[in-house]
C-alpha cells in the first residue's frame, strides 16, 4: 500500500483526464521547506509568517525576515512560494506586541487588522518580502481580509514600499502576484469586486468555516459543529472559485479541506486551481485526484450543491469515492 502510494511522490497532480492541478505545501518554518521540497510539493500554497515573529522574543528586523523569505524562495528553486503576512491574534499571542486580552480573540485584533494599525509592522515585513523576490517567485498573500477597503490599504503599502525599494536602487522582482486569503464570509460574498484587483484568492477554510457556523474552532464543546462539507460553506466556496475565473485569476486552498481526499472529487469539481495542505497529505490526495473523471465530477458536484444538510454531502462523497475504481 505504502509503495503505491509512494509511486504518486515523483508525479503530477492530474485526473484520468488529463486535467493538471498543482498540489502545494503549507509550511510554518523555513525547515519545513525542505521536507515540501522532499515531498515534491510543486510550491509552497501558504507560509504561515507568524512563527518567525512566535519563536522570537521581539520583533523580526527587515534583514532576519528577508533571511528566511529568500532561503524558502531559493529551496524551491522557481516554483511558487505564498508568503502570507503575519496573522498575529486569535490563537496565535506575541507577548512583546503587549496585545490587550480581549473577549473574543477571533473577532478581534488580528493579522492584516494589526498590520493596518502598526503599519511599520507590515512596511517592514513587505520590505523584506520584495527584497526576497528576485531569489524565487514570491507571491504575497494578505490574511483576514474583511472589506476592498482592507485590501485596498495593504496593497497601497506594498506599492510603497516598492517605490522606496526602486528609489534605493535595490533590485525587486516585477512579476510578484499579490492576493487575498478568502476566510471571512464578507469577502467570500464580495469575491466579484475582490476578483478585479487582485492576483488571486486562497481560501482558508479553516477560519472560513468558523466565521460562517459560528463554530470557535478550537472549541472541542461545539466541534460536532464544524464543518466543511456544511452546505452554506460549499456554496461559499463556489462562488470564489467562479469569481476568480470570470476576472482570469487563480483560486487556491489552504485550509485543512484541500488534504482531505473525500473532497478531491467536489474540489476537482468545482475547479480548484492550486491546493496547499500539509505536506504529509500530499501523495494521498495526489493518489485520489489520479483517480477522478473532471466531467464526472462536476456533475456530482452540480448535485452535492443541491444538497441540503452536511449529512447528506458527506454521504454522496462517500458513496463517489467508494464507487471509483
Ligand atoms: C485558514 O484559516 O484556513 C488558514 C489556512 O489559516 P490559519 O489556519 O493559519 O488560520
Ligand atoms: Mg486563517
């Protein structure tokens, strides 16, 4: 088992017919680029910043942060990185920011909301980023995007700092796409206007499912809950995808659902651009996209979209898989 398995390592991600995707890694430390790397990762769908802010007693200068950016660049030798700024807050404390204890974490002061508020925060980070661009293919990815006008900023920011860069004489890549993490309802719902501006979206699932149920996903009380498969959260997800190719631009998943093979066939369906999961899931998902029809798929699709209750769309997900030869 392990040895057929092991065969989908040194191959595409791809359906019976034919249809390529790329299956990316989800990494938190430089480290991990390495294992992406060994597991054939065709990229890094989301670099979770925040840990070389967590594992240090202060602040990352510009040169620490370029450091590692460019060393994650330079592992995976061209093929796409998506760096995504820090997401401070929620789950994830910083004790040298002196953060306020707040009532609800997750609704609060977190990820792009600090980099707006502190914005020498983010004009660091994003400094460091385009500096990096030209030893790989950086891409740069904003969490928690709430509003356009959020967006809006933070791309602002980073066209300044492309200026300063330039004016410096320091050499920036001219080719970094800049996108949004897709995990809040609100921009999930304004995906349309999202998708005239930026670059391409990633979806979170994993705070999009949370936002969308009102389900806390650390809180093991209620996780019966949380689910992606809910029907709300499919057509959410839907529309993200639809939105970005009407505008010509990729969509891509980093939350837990792009690991999990019982969604390759609704994900494949739906069309799905770029998935990013752990790097230990991606042989397996390989292994289940190896065995999809894309045409078959998006018909059992268009069906699971009818579907009323996460029940019932796990259970026709089941019966498909069960069904593939
Ligand atoms: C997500 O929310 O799905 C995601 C990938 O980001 P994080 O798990 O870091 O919040
Ligand atoms: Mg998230």
């Amino acid at each position: 088992e392990l040895s057929a398995l092991e065969r989908f390592r040194s191959l595409p991600a791809e359906t019976k017919d034919g249809v390529r995707v790329e299956v990316a890694a989800n990494i938190g430390t430089v480290q991990e680029a390495a294992i992406a790397a060994e597991q054939n990762a065709e990229g890094i769908g989301l670099y979770r910043t925040e840990f070389l802010y967590m594992n240090s007693n202060r602040l990352p200068d510009e040169d620490a942060q370029f450091a590692a950016y460019r060393e994650v660049a330079e592992r995976m030798n061209g093929r796409p990185v998506v760096i995504r700024t820090m997401d401070i807050g929620g789950d994830k404390e910083l004790p040298y920011l002196n953060l306020p204890k707040e009532a609800n974490p997750f609704l609060g002061y977190r990820a792009i909301r600090i980099g707006l508020d502190r914005k020498e925060l983010l004009h660091t980070q994003l400094r460091a980023l385009l500096r990096a661009s030209q030893y790989g293919n950086i891409k740069i990815m904003f969490p928690m995007i709430s509003s356009l006008e959020e967006w809006r900023q933070a791309k602002a920011l980073y066209e300044q700092a492309r200026r300063e860069l330039v004016q410096e004489g320091v050499s920036v890549s001219d080719s970094v796409e800049v996108g949004i993490m897709v995990e809040i309802p609100s921009s999930a719902l304004l995906a349309g206007s999202f998708a005239k501006e930026v670059d391409f979206f990633s979806i979170g699932t994993n705070d999009l499912v949370q936002y969308t149920l009102a389900v806390d996903r650390m809180n093991e009380k209620v996780s019966y809950l949380y689910d992606y498969f809910h029907p709300a959260v499919l057509l959410l997800i839907r529309q993200v995808i639809e939105a970005a190719h009407r505008e010509g631009k990729w969509a891509g998943m980093c939350g837990g659902m792009a690991g999990d093979p019982l969604a390759a066939p609704l994900l494949i369906g739906l069309g799905l651009d770029e998935w990013s999961m752990d790097a230990g899931s991606i042989v397996k998902v390989k292994q289940a996209i190896s065995r999809l029809d894309s045409r078959d798929c998006r018909t059992l699709t268009d069906r699971l979209l009818q579907l009323a209750t996460t029940e019932e769309v796990r259970q026709e997900l089941l019966r498909y898989t069960e069904s593939q030869p």
